[in-house]
C-alpha cells in the first residue's frame, strides 16, 4: 500500500506578496513559544518587532493562558484581559531572529515592510 503525506502548514495564496520564513530543531521550549507565537498571530509586521523589543526590556509581557499553571501573575497582562505572563527570553529572541529573515526575504521580493501582517504563524 502506498501512503500519502499531507502537509502541515498553508500554502500562501498570493506567493509573489509572500515573505516567509521558518525555523526547525531549534532549542526552545515548545510552552514558551507557542504562547510567544499566538500573541504575535495576525500583528501586523512592525508592530510586532516592536512588540517583542518591549518584552525583551520587560515593559511588556506575554499573556499565558495556555499551559499557566506555574506562571506567575503580572500587572502586565492586563493589557491582554489576563493575569499571568511571562517575558521568555529564548523565545523572544527566537522570534525577533525569524522576523528579521521574513525582512531580509520581503526586501528580497521588493515588498514594503510596513505593509507586512503575521497571517501564519505555527510552532
């Protein structure tokens, strides 16, 4: 019998519009980044660079409502109507570093900055 892969993530529907970039086997903690990656799920593209400067200052934090149960509680996470949070640095960095190749590959395609959105996001 012969077996059929699927695929995992999404195909862009407008690749020519599409800066990607991915990251694999890398050392981090699965918990950490998923939450890292769910808050920055749809921000669009400056926001989100400066959104993870200011966790890495820890003047803003990343809300956990997802496996929460031995974080802490911060004033921080009121912003997102939560009370736990953290400021993962590993993650962070992580992230900050994945969004800098989706910056090199968008200039690469002649694609503005400002103009880009997170649409796609998976850990």
């Amino acid at each position: 019998p012969r077996i059929k892969m699927v695929k995992y993530c999404s195909a862009p529907k407008d690749n020519a519009n599409t800066a990607r970039a991915k990251g694999s086997d890398l050392r981090v903690h699965f918990k950490n980044t998923w939450q890292v990656a769910d808050v920055l799920r749809g921000m669009p593209f400056v926001k989100a660079q400066k959104y993870l400067e200011d966790v890495m200052e820890h003047k803003r934090c990343i809300p956990y409502h997802r496996f929460s149960h031995a974080a802490g509680r911060t004033p921080q996470a009121k912003e997102f109507g939560l009370t736990q949070g953290r400021w993962p640095r590993k993650s962070v960095e992580l992230f900050q570093n994945l969004l800098k190749n989706a910056e090199s590959n968008a200039d690469q395609k002649g694609l503005e900055v400002k103009d880009l959105k997170l649409s796609h996001v998976v850990v």
